[in-house]
C-alpha cells in the first residue's frame, strides 16, 4: 500500500484535466526533490498514484491522458456513469492509505496536498479534510458547507440579497474561519482527502446520485459513524467551478433537484420534507415567470427558453412523482 491514491473522474474537460494532471505532478514530483528527511517528503514516502475515471468524453481527454501522463491509471467507461459510481470505480483499484479526489477543473497549489495529508495523519478521528479554494484570479471561493437546512433551500431559489447568500443562514462559514483548521458539516466536493479506514466504514459513494450531493450524504454518514470533517486553509488549491457541467445547464439543473430530493427523503423529518418541497414548488414557478419574461423582452432566444421551460417541467415531475 502506498500513501496517497488522487483520484480525478473527468466529462469533457480536456484542457482543465491536463492542467489538474500538470498541477498535482509538479507538486508531488518538488516535494519528493525538497528530500525524504523533509515533512513533506515523509508524508508520501511509500509512494502515490494517480488515477483518471473519464466518463465517456467525446473531447479527447482519455486520449490526451494516455499521450501526456502515461504514468496515470487510465480508466475509461463506455457511458458516463455519474460522479459517485465512477469515484468508487477507482476507489475499489486504489492502493493509498489516504485518497485524494479531484475535480478535474482543480489546480493544486505549492504543498497543499502533502498538507492535508499531514493533517489526516495528525488528528486520527478526521475523516475527511478540504481544502482553501480560490478561484482563477485569486478571490476567495467557499470549500466548506453547513448541512442543507430549509433557508439554504429558499435562498438558493429565491437570492434576495447577496449578503444572505454569503451569510450562516446560507450554510457558509465566515471568511475568518479560514484563518486556521475548523471543524465543517461538509467539504465542496472539488476537494476532498479522505482516510481509507473511513471508506472501509462507510462504504463508499452512493451511486444513487449521478451528479450533485453525493459529498453530502458521504458526509453525513461519516459524522453519524462519530469521524470529523476539517477545512485545512493553509492547504490551498484554484477550482474554476462547473467545469463538467457548465455545457449542460438544463440538465444539471433537474439533476441538482433529483439529488436534493434524494438527501432531504433520507435524512430529514417529514416536516422539513413537506416545506422543502412547497418553497422549491414557489421557485419552479418564479423562476418560470423570470424566464417569461427575459423571453418577452429579448433577453433569451425561443429555443433557450424552451430548453429552460423543459427543465423546470422535468423538476416539477419530480417533486410530484418522486426522484
């Protein structure tokens, strides 16, 4: 067993998986070059691997993994199989004490990985650890998240102000917290270390989401099991955001409903179920008149508009039939 598998699923994102791959070599291969007595060297000093799980791209990023990083595990799968199934695909041929999974539009940034992994090896009862995130041009991007609560879902429907879109009542932590390690409900899953020990507890991700929550029921399966999860600021990576999903905003849209109605029917009480759905059938409704009316004043084309109207019609079935 070596210490360190990094894991990145990958959906037509060419360009950014080669950054990522080109990111997290260069790391790894500086930190092994500082010496073995170094910290950082100890801390991978049985070895890491890397492995790509591509889901069936069609922009040739298995092929350009396979002619620039033939040093990556390469797996391919004929049909995208969704984030989580295609994470436990990797997980099940990994040989790292410690796992590592990337989105592929992440870029690692100096000792940032060798820190988690220090930190993991510190604190025994840590799950899980994330990281600081930044975007491109270096302003701040939150990496950790309060559970959903019924707020979360209002304001993520209905954003009446910024300053609650960045506050508690939206699951964000203050940018202060960031100064030092803090206790989180759940990491954004960009970025994640996680201990095998864990996995072996918890099992791995549930294949039932295809894209979204997945890191939030792994997360709250593991604080059930009593692990902790942890922001690790002075680990710091750049994450883009949205780079697989981006070209499919309609159907990553009813995909995002689908999941969250996945988790609030696991683990929530009735209560919360019922309201969850009456605030997320006021936001289908506003947002279809918002549509409306960027339609009737040229805002969108007639086809982006029924594109749109077929999202919301596909997330209004799901909250009458179920997802």
């Amino acid at each position: 067993m070596n210490d360190l598998s990094i894991i990145v699923v990958s959906y037509n994102t060419r360009d950014l998986l080669l950054q990522c791959l080109e990111s997290v070599l260069e790391s790894l291969e500086q930190v092994q070059a500082g010496g073995r007595l170094s910290m950082d060297a100890r801390a991978i000093g049985r070895g890491y691997e890397v492995i790509v799980v591509d889901n069936a791209s069609t922009d040739g990023s298995a092929q350009a993994v396979r002619r620039f990083f033939p040093e990556v595990r390469l797996i391919e799968n004929e049909f995208n199989r969704g984030f989580g199934a295609a994470n436990n695909q990797a997980i099940a041929v990994s040989q790292g004490r410690r796992l590592l999974f990337l989105n592929p539009d992440v870029r690692a940034q100096g000792n940032a990985i060798t820190e988690l992994l220090r930190f993991l090896d510190r604190y025994p009862r840590t799950g899980m650890a994330t990281s600081r995130l930044k975007y491109p041009d270096g302003s701040f991007q939150d990496s950790a998240f309060r559970f959903p609560s019924l707020w979360m879902v209002f304001l993520d429907l209905f954003p009446l102000h910024p300053t609650l879109a960045r506050s508690s009542l939206n699951g964000r932590y203050p940018p202060s917290a960031y100064r030092r390690p803090f206790e989180i409900d759940h990491p954004l899953g960009a970025c994640m270390m996680v201990r095998r020990e864990m996995i072996e507890r918890i099992g791995g991700f549930d294949e039932a989401y295809f894209m979204y929550c997945e890191e939030v029921d792994w997360c709250m399966r593991a604080r059930h099991d009593r692990w902790r999860i942890f922001c690790v600021p002075e680990a710091e990576m750049v994450h883009h955001g949205g780079g697989s999903t981006a070209h499919l905003p309609d159907e990553m849209f009813v995909e995002l409903f689908r999941s969250r109605l996945r988790l609030f029917g696991r683990y929530y009480n009735p209560f919360f179920k019922v309201a969850a759905k009456a605030v997320m059938a006021a936001g289908l409704w506003w947002e279809h008149g918002r549509w409306l009316r960027r339609y009737l004043h040229g805002e969108v084309t007639e086809e982006r508009f029924q594109d749109r109207r077929w999202a919301l019609s596909q997330a209004l079935t799901l909250l009458i039939k179920g997802p």
